[in-house]
C-alpha cells in the first residue's frame, strides 16, 4: 500500500459531484486532483472548493489520477464510465447506472469483458445507519416474507413514470433486493395521476423466495421521508426514524420534516466514500457493483411495461457474468422454479 494520497477526479460538478468531491477533500490519504464539467463556472467553483484544477474534458482529467468518480448527469454515464474502463482505473458511479437499460447492459458487458469488477455505484442506502440496522437485525431473522418501503419525494415538478422510477425508485428497488436476499421475479405498476403528471406510484414486487415487496411512493408529499419494514420468519423489523428535535410550542409538540432528499443521508454519503476510497487502497471494488445497477433497472423496464400493460410483468434478467458471482450468492434458491 503506498503511503501516497490517493488522486481522485470527480467527473461533474453538480450536486452529487459537490457531495462526493468534499467528502474526498475531508479523508485522510486521498485529494481531488481534477473536477472536470463543461459548466466552466459551476466546475472553477467546486474545483477551488476543494484544492483541485478544473478542466472541461473528462479525458484529460482522468489523465494523472488513481480513481475516478462520475457524477454528471445519468445520461453521460455510460460514455464516461467506458472512457474510465479505457484507462483501467477504479470508479465510483453515482446512481441510476444510466438512464437506459440499453446502456447499464453496455456498462456490465465492458466491465465482464475487462475481468474484473472496476465499480462502486452509489446506491448509498447500504451505508445508511438506519437501514444497516435493519440488515443487522434480519441477519438471523429467517426467510423474508414482506418488505414495505415508503418514499415521499416533496417535488413540485412534473417527472415521467420513467424518470420517477429510473431516478427515485430505483433506491427502493435494491433495497428491496438487498434486504430479502432475494431477487425480483414479477412486477405489478399502479399509477395514480394528479392532472397531466403522477402523484402516486406502487409497485408491488414479486420475490423469488415466495415473499411480496411494495414500494409505495408519494410523489408530492408533504416532506421527504423514507423508510422501510420487513416481516421476516423470526422478526419484524421497523427502521428508526430519523434523529430529529422534538419541539413543545404553543399547545403542540411536533418535529420538522425537511423537504430536502440529501440531509437524511449525509452520513450514507460519508460512510459509501470512506469505503470507496479503501477499496481504491486495497486494490478490488466493493459495495453495490454495476450488475446490482442493472438489474434494479431490468425492474425499472418491466415496471414501465406493467403500467402500460395492467398486468404483471416477469422481471426478465440475462445470466450473471462470473465477475459478479459473489454479488449473487447472497441470494436464496428460486423457490418458484
Ligand atoms: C434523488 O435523486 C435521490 O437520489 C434521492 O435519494 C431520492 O430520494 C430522490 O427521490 C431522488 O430524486
């Protein structure tokens, strides 16, 4: 292991590109080398935020560094992620893996061809403290049998079922996954429309272990909030509610529900870069690969085909390239074959 810090570029200097870039800036043994955006403006201000040049290639960033973190928006994904499979160097990459299924298949299939896992994708629950507990407290819980997974989302813009699921869901869908050990065999979508755009989304998830899944998603609420509840063999399991004041004012006692999506999990943040940057250090990736990526979004496409259709869909998934074969022995035999 080498004593030198790690060099990082952080491919978009967005929100979760900001996000990333500081946590790197604040880890002992790693520094942001380069920012690259084309946004020459938002790029010069993250990239002296934490010490880094900014340029608006993403090829000459990748240049001089160790690692790399794409975070530009989902549809650059994929030319970004194979411009870094070029160079051959470890990459953290922000979820959804793409946009399209057509592209995440592009992704796994480049990443199979190079032998080895190259990606970390963000789908950052996995590191929240609130779900870790849930995950500790099924471990000797048996058989999964129901997971519910609440989301409101406060967003007062009009997004397709698509985007919704593709951006949003996506979340509960490896939850779902992750949680169960189980993969998701069937798929039924309904939509409920609020004038020309969606308010409400539930999917109900078949499991191949014989459990259901529901992810109910609000996409107007009143606040942000997410959570989960599993019944398991042995267990039910809650998670907790966010650590928030409780506030005694004028005859009520109440605390805020933020309608911010990132406070909730700035600590998830943290804790998903701290063990990138140490699976950097050792030399493998670790944490969600891009398959767990692609598969969420093969639940994506078969949720959009339910919707269309009205009835359920079967989740279909290609064999699992040997590279991500211990992603797959977390999973119980297909009790339904
Ligand atoms: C956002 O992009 C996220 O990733 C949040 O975690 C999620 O809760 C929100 O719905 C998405 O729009």
């Amino acid at each position: 292991m080498s004593a030198d810090p790690i060099r990082v570029a952080v491919i978009g200097a967005g929100g979760m590109g900001r996000c990333h870039a500081q946590n790197i800036a604040a880890s002992a043994g790693a520094a942001v080398a380069w920012v690259a955006d084309p946004d020459v403006s938002a790029g010069l201000s993250l990239a002296s935020a934490v010490g880094a040049a900014h340029t608006v290639d993403p090829a000459a960033a990748i240049g001089d560094v160790d690692a790399v973190v794409v975070a530009s928006p989902d549809r650059f994904h994929s030319s970004h992620v194979r411009l870094v499979f070029d160079a051959g160097l470890p990459i953290f990459c922000e979820k959804p893996l793409t946009d399209q299924l057509v592209d995440a298949k592009a992704i796994v299939d480049g990443e199979a061809a190079l032998g080895r896992r190259l990606i970390q994708l963000g789908f950052m629950r996995v590191y929240d403290p609130r779900h870790r507990q849930v995950e500790a407290a099924l471990a000797d819980a048996g058989e999964v049998h129901h997971i519910r997974c609440v989301h409101r989302n406060p967003y007062r813009v009009e997004r397709s079922l698509e985007t919704i699921l593709v951006e949003s869901m996506i979340h509960d869908i490896h939850t779902v996954r992750w949680l169960s050990g189980s993969s998701i065999s069937q798929v039924s979508t309904d939509v409920v429309e609020r004038g020309a755009g969606i308010r409400f989304v539930l999917l109900t998830l078949g499991l191949a272990n014989g459990g259901v899944a529901t992810i109910e998603f609000d996409e107007a609420a009143v606040g942000y909030e997410v959570s989960v509840e599993v019944a398991a063999e042995r267990a039910n399991v809650v998670a907790s509610e966010p650590v928030r004041a409780v506030v005694r004012r004028s005859g009520l006692m109440s605390s805020a529900l933020g309608d911010d999506w990132f406070a909730p999990f700035v600590e998830a943040y943290r804790l998903e870069m701290t063990v990138w940057l140490e699976s950097v250090r050792a030399g493998g990736a670790t944490g969600p690969s891009a398959w767990d990526g692609f598969v969420a979004q093969c639940v994506v496409d078969a949720a959009v085909t339910a919707a269309e259709s009205g009835a359920p869909v079967t989740v279909e998934v290609p064999a699992t390239p040997s590279i991500y074969d211990s992603e797959e022995s977390r999973e119980e035999p297909d009790e339904r074959e």
